[in-house]
C-alpha cells in the first residue's frame, strides 16, 4: 500500500489502458486523427475523457458546458454520455480545430445535442449569464487559455447549478507549478488559480492526478 499516487510508467500506463478502457471506436479514430496534428499535445487522455464521462453518468447530466473544444474528443465523450435530450454548449474560437470536431460529432449520431459557439469564451459565458441561464448546468469542462481560468472559472460557477460539478484541466502544468524557473504567464496563471481554490468556500474540491491534473470543484 502506499499514501501517495502510484508512479505511473509507460508499461504501467498501458496496463492501466488494457484493463479499463473503454473507448468507442469513435473516439479512437479522433484521438488517433488528433495525434497526427500539430498540438496535438492540447488533447485530453483517454483514460480523464472516460473518467469525466462517468462523472456526467453519476450526476445524472443533461446540460453540459465546454470550454476549449480543440478536435471534440473531450467533448465527444460528454455528448455520447448524455441522454438524448441532453445538451452541450462548446466554446471555442478556432473554425479550423472545431471543424475535425463537427466531422465527428456528425459520424457519431450527436451533432444535435452540441451547441458550438465560436468567438471568445469569456462573451459567451456572459451571453449566458445575461440570457438568464444561470444555475441551469451539471456540469461544465474548463481547457482553454490558462490565463484566463480565473474568468473562465468564477462565470462558470455563476452558471452550473448547486450540486454541479466543473472540472478544470492542466492544473499541473508537467510539473512546472513547483518549479521556480518557470516563469511563463500560463504557468503562474495556474499557480494563482490553484492558490486562489485553496480558500474558495464557495465549492467542495479535489484536485485528482489524473493526467496533467484535474481539479473537481462541486458548487455548494
């Protein structure tokens, strides 16, 4: 037994996928489509995809909020997860990396639960706001511009409802969060948003080493 996380090696990490994934041919193509491009590393693993899938299947989602799409993968795994009533709002601002979203989305079968809205997420999260639908998400996926967590975070708890669940992505930052000679505004952007969680009585959290790291923040 141990009272800190395993080391996870490359032959452990494939053991880990042998045993547990269940990834739908789908979702492998676009991975694997994915791995081919540039910034590619901007892609969630699959392992954290079906790990948020089976958080949105244990909270009973039928709205679901996404920042930062890149090729859809993240999204894929929410909008295959929710009920056929179910509906997703996906910010994003690039036309190109959203296309290979949409193709798959389409391929399939749930291009009409996903609402792409391209343009700055922050108008977006505002439009909503403005639009009265404050409370009204279960869950909500924050992976875009580290700068602008902070932002991207205090308007997507206006918007997800008490007892919903925001994830948010690249809290660890490889590593460079405890390593002084990075100095890089993302890195202390997500030095100032993990800091800032610390005290944040406004939610329950966890910060779970799942690939880059992953904090879990439920509203109260």
């Amino acid at each position: 037994m141990s009272n800190k996380p395993t080391q996870i090696t490359d032959p452990l990490y494939d053991y880990l996928l042998s045993v547990s994934l269940r990834e739908p041919d789908i979702l492998r193509e676009l991975r694997q489509e994915t791995s081919t491009m540039p910034r590619a590393n901007m892609q969630i693993s699959p392992e954290q995809g079906q790990f948020m899938a089976l958080l949105i299947e244990l909270l009973g989602a039928k709205r679901i909020l996404e920042i930062g799409v890149f090729t859809g993968y993240s999204s894929l795994w929410a909008a295959l997860t929710l009920p056929a009533e179910g509906k997703l709002i996906a910010c994003d601002i690039s036309p190109e990396w959203t296309a290979v979203a949409q193709r798959y989305w389409q391929r399939a079968g749930v291009a009409n639960k996903i609402d792409l809205r391209l343009g700055p997420a922050i108008q977006t999260l505002d439009q909503l706001i403005e639009a009265g639908e404050s409370n009204s998400f279960d869950f909500a996926f924050i992976d875009a511009e580290k700068t602008e967590y902070e932002d991207y975070y205090q308007r997507t708890l206006e918007l997800v409802r008490p007892g919903g669940l925001i994830a948010i992505d690249n809290v660890l930052r490889d590593g460079r969060v405890i390593d002084p000679s990075f100095t890089d505004e993302d890195t202390g952007a997500i030095r100032a948003f993990n800091s800032a969680r610390t005290h944040d009585k406004q939610v329950s959290l966890s910060m779970v080493p799942i690939a880059d790291g992953l904090t879990l923040a439920r509203k109260h």
